[in-house]
C-alpha cells in the first residue's frame, strides 16, 4: 500500500511538472515575419525592416539556400532592402560553405535580420538541419532578432514542413487533386513555429485540399495559408497580416475520419480570412 502511494505520489508531481514546463515555455523575444511568395512591394519591406528594429552597428544576413539561383536571388532581395537601410547585407550561402565554420555561425547567431529565401524548402533543411546553423538561427530569434522568408523559406517556419509531394501520386502538382488519408508528406523544417503549419501562395494555387489534408494528419494543429505579395508578422502568439492579400486561418476540425476507401472527411472546421492589418492568435 505505501509503495503504491508513493508510485501515486511520484505520478502527480511528474504530470505537476509537464504543466509547469508548458506553461513557462520561454517565448523568443524575436519576430517571424513570413511572406507567402511573389512580388514583394516596397511597402512590405519597409515594413519587414521596422519589424526587425535595426541599429546603427547591425547586419542583415541572407540565408539563398532554397533558391536554384542563390546569387541572383540575393542580389535581387538586397537591392530591395537597401532602398530601406544602408546597413550591410551579406550573403551566406551554406550549399557552398561550411556549415560548421564558428566565424560564420557565430555571425547568424548575431544577425538581427535573417532572411531565407524561396526555391525549394528541402534543399534549406538539406543545408541547415543538424548542423549549428540551424542552432544559430534558433539562437538569433530567440534573442530578439526577426527571422524573414518568402515561399519556400516560410514554409521552413514549421516543425512539420509541407514537402509538395503527394504521397499518393508519382507527379508533382503545385496543389493537390485529392483529400486522401496519408497523402501528404511532411519533413522537418526550422521549428520556429511548433504548432502552426503554414502554407504558401495560398490563393494563387488554390492550395486548399493541400491545407485540409495537412490537419487531417496533424489533429490539434493550425493551418495558416499566406498569399502572395503577403504576410504575417508572428510576435509570441499573435500574428499581424501585412501586405496586399489574404491570409487563410483554419483550425478545430471535428470528427475527422477515413472511410475505407481512404477518402478524408470532417464534420466541421473553423476558417477565418485576414487582410492587412488584422491580427488574430497563432499557435506558436
């Protein structure tokens, strides 16, 4: 009888310090700021610039290793920046150096605006994922820096980062023709938003099913799709939509199942449609 209430005892005080772990959780004193792809007008980057509050001995380090084109696409993206800051911008390209050089990683832990470019998300984590850069870029947000990406270097934001394949066909489609149960491929991404899956120019390609199918396999989770030439500002559990378009909030789907044919199905799911300015909470 002790023994089962000391087992009891010990149950308790370990549930007791899970709830304490999740209500402490330290929140980055940095800022998200997620472009969902397209044109970025130069509204949007002086908005990215204000968001980042630079100082007069900062730096702006940009991450290209998405990109097919990485030197073209910073050129392109700092020539934007520059109209809003004289600060330096330097290109760190990880594809081509090594990822584990201090001087260089010390530099990411240190900027205070990161920002990752678009391509393909996979080849980011392919760069990144255990190795110190991916620490480093961690470290940067979490010490109040604001961590910025287009396209493919916001859907690297999430834990679970949507791949674009579908499981289920050997083709790729820039949206998805089915609502099919195990459909949709996730792999790691950065982790800087753990509970929120967010997807990219959303309306442009009507990338629903896509979204739907993603909750489907993650219960519990968010869905954020940001459109082009758009994005949100996340500061702890709140996000702002700045930009010219739309961003598609969906959440709390019920009584999600699978008939025997695999086909996908919920009772009901909750959808919200933001416009700049607006500010609603995110799971972060």
């Amino acid at each position: 009888m002790k023994r089962l209430s000391t087992c009891l005892f010990l149950l308790l005080l370990f549930t007791a310090s899970l709830r304490l772990n999740a209500q402490t959780r330290v929140i980055p004193k940095g800022s998200l700021f997620i472009i969902g792809g397209g044109t970025r007008s130069d509204a949007l980057i002086r908005q990215l610039v204000s968001t980042a509050k630079l100082g007069a001995k900062d730096y702006i380090i940009i991450l290209p290793m998405a990109s097919e084109i990485p030197d073209t696409g910073f050129k392109y993206i700092s020539q934007q920046l520059r109209v809003q800051t004289s600060l330096p911008i330097r290109n760190f390209n990880f594809s081509k150096h090594d990822s584990k050089d201090p001087k260089w990683v010390d530099s990411v832990a240190k900027a205070k605006l990161i920002y990752i470019l678009g391509g393909n998300q996979n080849r980011f984590m392919k760069a990144v994922l255990n190795t110190p850069v991916y620490d480093a870029i961690h470290k940067a947000y979490q010490s109040g820096s604001t961590i910025a990406g287009t396209s493919a270097g916001a859907a690297v934001m999430s834990k679970y980062m949507i791949t674009g394949v579908q499981l289920k066909d050997s083709k790729y489609k820039e949206t998805f023709d089915k609502l099919w149960d195990q459909n949709i491929e996730f792999s790691e991404g950065l982790g800087l938003l753990e509970h929120t899956i967010i997807d990219q120019h959303f309306l442009k390609r009507n990338r629903y099913n896509r979204i739907i199918s993603a909750l489907a396999s993650k219960p519990g989770y968010m869905g954020v799709g940001i459109d082009e030439s758009t994005a949100i500002i996340v500061h702890g559990s709140k996000a702002t939509v700045a930009g010219d378009s739309q961003v598609l909030r969906f959440v709390n789907s019920e009584n999600s199942a699978t008939t025997a044919g695999g086909l996908l199905k919920f009772k009901n799911i909750n959808l919200s449609i933001y416009t700049s300015g607006d500010i609603f909470e995110i799971k972060p």
